[in-house]
C-alpha cells in the first residue's frame, strides 16, 4: 500500500513540474509573440513626407484649405492664395506618414457610418511625386473611451483605429496653416527699435560694437536685460486672430490713434507695427504691420514691456568688469593720484602715489565695491548742482580683461546726493550713498 502512494506522489510531483514548464513556456512564446507584433508596428502609409505635393485639409463642415509645396515651399492656394507656416505643414505631414495602425476594427466594414466615416468627420486629400500618386485619409468619430480614432483610409474596407492625438495634429483651419508671423524680420537682426506710445517716444540703437544704446538724444547705454524683454516679445510675435484680410476701415480699430507705435528697423528692411484699441473681449489689441496685408489681434501683454518710461531703458550698472579680470586700476583722490597693477602672483602693487604692495583681499573688496555701484535714479538737467561733476572727487580708471578693455567713472557728493557718470555715457546719474560710504572705507583700509 506504501508503495502504490508513493508512486502516486511521484507522478504528481513529475506532473507539476510538466505543468511549471508548461506555463513558463507558453508565457515566453507569449512575450516574444507581443515583441514581434510591436517590431512589425504597421504604418498607414510607407511614404516620405518629401514626395508630397500637395494637401487638402477637407473637414466634414466648412470650408476646405489646399497647400501645394512649389519652390522650396508651402503656399495655400485655396480658398485664397496665402503664405503657409512651414512649421505646422512640416508637422503635420510628418505626423501623416508615421502614424501607425493601433487595431483593426473591422476588416470589411459595411456600415461606416456608426465609425463617424459616412461622411467622415475630417478628410486629407493627398498628392505626391511617388506611388501611390494620391491617396485619401478619412478620419471619424473618437473610440468610445476617447483612447483612439476611427480610421480608414479611401479604398480600403477595413476600419481602423489610430492614436487620438493625430486628431489635433491633423485637423487644421485655414487660421491654422495659414502664416501667423505678426513680425517677419528677425527679432535678433534688428538694430533699431523706435518707440511712441501716450506722448513717451524712445530710440533703441546698436552702436557699431553691437552694443544696445537708448537715444534719448544723446546716446546713453541701455540696459541689455530691458532690451532682451522687447526682444523676447518680439521674437515669434503671432497673431492671434485675423479681423479683416485688408486694412480698410482702420478707424475701426483704433488704428488711426494707435496705442503703441513701433518701427523696427534690421538688414532686410523696416516695418512698422501699430496696435490700436482692444476687442470686445479686451484681452486682445487690434494691430497692422506695414509690410503684412490683414488687420490682426495679439495678446494685451505684448503692449506693456514697451510702455514703459525711457529711464526704465537705461543701464543701472556702472562698471561692467569682472573683478578677477582686473589687471590695472588708476584712481584720483582728494589725496592724490594712485596707480595699482597686479602681478604675476596675483599680488597688488601700487606702482603710482606710493609703493606698497597691496593685500588681494583689500582690492578685491574695493573691486567689488566699486562693481556694485549702480544707478538709483536719471535726474534730469535741472535737477542736477551746477557743475557738480565738473571737477569730481573721485576717478577711477580700470583696465581688464584680455583685450584690455577700459572704463572710467566719476563720482562726486552733493549734500546728502552722490552722482556719477561714465565715461561712455554722458548723461550723469544718482547713486546710493550707503554704497558711496561703503567705497570711501575700503579707500581709507588701502590708504587712501
């Protein structure tokens, strides 16, 4: 009796592990047969979206939009001749080409209208260079969980569903594809920008050294941080919507006093933007570009980084250095003339009005000191002491750099005011007297 249960347990034990290996390698087959199914992903079409020549963009209501690509690039031909974005033609030709099949709903569809197909929702009519030489992408309905979209492409009896995000991807207005550039030249090539908005008017100009200056006049450095905010507005500046393709009627829109004027000058030519009074909505600002043909809108927070007053353009800092750059530093006193060099163990010396060498510590405190004045405020001519920096109590001369650039600053006190100016820029302004005091101790630790 022993025996015949041992041999039972036995055979259970040789079954289960049949079993076990059974599983283990159905499961494997299983694994390999989903990686093979995902290599042989299927497209909706082996095509390049090079050979494309043309598309039509028909949705189920409304009007049809037709591109042709002719010389190098896209134009919409219908309903009215316009430019196109390239951008989104590109994207949605690429977005044509690589979608794939996610499943296959029915191979041999008879009733295409529960898919949304008959008539479809939206249709792209395509031509091309190649073979096929055309070909129709019908897109219906969402799936019922809005996972996916319902497919067919014209010809094929079979209904297939593809990713829900082709949706948005391929179904365009003529708003859409049309060229939505407010500005068309480029925002980094400009080299003068002229500003008028409520009675302010302000000049934004490179010099030769492509250096931005505010002309007020005279030229005086701007501040290249404000100056890279009017070009950041201005850098992919899209219209928001179009109001008429023609300006007529520019009254209208307030264009006739515009809120802002602003002609932009660069390489290839100037344009003139104007922005007028806003929508009915009034997040929005009527505007024309003089080199572009419709009435647009663009977002109200485009208007404020220009309407701001002209000293808000000025560069606050003083120096520009960098205090390790700094090799040679002259400074006129009340107590004389001082020159101090660096040298080649990184030690200072004062070569003129004394010699003496120099603690690093003490000049990389002045150095500092000396970068950290800035402008608190742009008084105006006759708000300023009558020559109060016709004989200044402090110069100060700095070399740097590997080019051995120069900067030179005078600085003179005025009763509880303290104004200085830069060689480079003739208009004086104010600086804080806190950081005045602060530059007088660090002179008096080195001796002066």
């Amino acid at each position: 009796m022993r025996k015949k249960y041992i041999n039972t347990l036995v055979a259970l034990v040789i079954l289960g592990a049949l079993w076990g290996a059974l599983t283990y390698y159905n499961r494997r087959q299983s694994r390999e047969a989903s990686k093979i199914e995902t290599s042989k992903e299927e497209k909706l079409f082996t095509l390049d979206s090079k050979h494309i020549t043309a598309v039509t963009f028909r949705p189920r209501s409304g009007d049809a939009v037709s591109c042709e690509h002719a010389g190098g690039t896209w134009a919409i031909v219908e309903p009215k001749k316009l430019s196109a974005d390239q951008g989104t033609l590109s994207t949605v030709l690429n977005n044509l080409t690589t979608a794939t099949v996610d499943e296959v709903v029915d191979p041999h569809a008879s009733d295409l209208k529960q898919f949304g197909l008959d008539p479809p929702v939206y249709s792209l009519e395509v031509a091309t260079d190649t073979k096929p030489p055309k070909f129709t992408l019908l897109l219906g309905d969402d799936t019922p969980t809005s996972s996916g979209l319902y497919a067919q492409v014209a010809g094929n009896p079979r209904v297939v569903t593809v990713a829900s995000y082709l949706k948005s991807n391929l179904e365009k207005t003529l708003f859409d594809l049309r060229d939505r550039r407010a500005l068309t030249l480029e925002a980094d090539q400009l080299r003068k920008m002229e500003v008028e908005s409520k009675g302010k008017k302000y000049t934004l100009e490179k010099n030769p050294e492509g250096v931005w200056d505010l002309v007020l006049p005279p030229s005086v450095r701007a501040d290249r941080f404000a100056v890279d905010g009017l070009l950041n507005q201005l850098r992919g500046l899209s219209m928001q919507s179009i109001a008429a393709e023609a300006k007529k009627s520019q009254a209208t829109y307030g264009l006739s006093s515009p809120e802002l004027r602003l002609e932009l000058t660069g390489p290839s030519g100037a344009q003139t933007l104007l922005l007028g009074k806003k929508d009915k909505e009034g997040d929005r600002y009527f505007a024309v570009n003089s080199a572009l043909p419709p009435v647009f809108t663009l977002n109200s927070s485009f208007l404020t980084d220009f309407q701001k007053d002209p000293s808000d353009f000025r560069a606050k800092d003083l120096f520009s250095f960098s205090s390790f750059d700094v090799k040679h530093l002259e400074i006129t006193s009340p107590k004389g003339h001082s020159v101090f060099e660096q040298q080649k163990d990184n030690q200072w010396k004062q070569t003129e009005g004394g010699s003496k060498t120099v603690p690093s510590a003490k000049m990389d405190t002045l150095l500092s000191r000396l970068r950290d004045l800035r402008a608190t405020t742009f008084p105006k001519g006759s708000d300023l002491p009558p020559s109060v920096l016709h004989k200044p109590a402090y110069q100060f001369n700095v070399r740097f750099g590997d080019k051995n650039q120069t900067e030179m600053l005078e600085i003179s006190k005025a009763g509880d005011h303290v104004y200085a100016r830069l060689s480079t820029d003739l208009l004086p302004c104010e600086v804080s007297k806190s950081a005045f005091d602060d530059m007088e101790k660090t002179l008096a630790d080195i001796g002066l």
